[in-house]
C-alpha cells in the first residue's frame, strides 16, 4: 500500500456510492431525453461558457468550438423541422 494514499472506504460505503451513482445518472439520462433537441444544444453552449468563465479553458478552444458547431449542424439535420435555431 502506498503511504501517500488515503486507506480505501469500506466495501459497503463503495458499494452504496455506485449505487447513488447508477441513481443520478438514470434520472440525469431520462431528464435529458424528456428535452428538445434545442434545449440540449443550449446546455451543451451554456456548459462550455460556464468552464470557459472560469477560466479553466484557454481562451481560443478551437476544438470545443468545431465540436458545438458539428453538434449544431448534425441537430439541424436530425431535429424536427420546426425547431429553429
């Protein structure tokens, strides 16, 4: 064991923790699903300006930036034809 790490929870503290986890991330998928496909690309947009307010991104992502627009242009294809961006 390495002296610089802090010992392992119990087994069952671990346990109860995936659990939780399993929980938030099936209510987090069917809350996405209940959104439109704008909705998602606005929460996509206001998460990467929320990481880029403070300061952990550079200023110039070039590639987030291809990446929202590509996420842009494949909702556009694939969304309904009255959702407008």
């Amino acid at each position: 064991m390495d002296a610089t790490r802090p010992p392992m929870p119990p087994a069952e503290a671990i346990r109860r923790w995936r659990d939780g986890l399993r929980e938030v991330e099936a209510l987090t998928r069917a809350e996405r699903l209940q959104m439109t496909y704008e909705e998602r690309l606005r929460a996509i947009q206001q998460l990467y300006s929320f990481w880029k307010s403070l300061g952990l991104l550079p200023e110039s992502r070039p590639l987030c930036e291809r990446w929202i627009e590509a996420k842009r242009r494949w909702l556009e294809k694939h969304a309904p034809l009255e959702t407008t961006f």
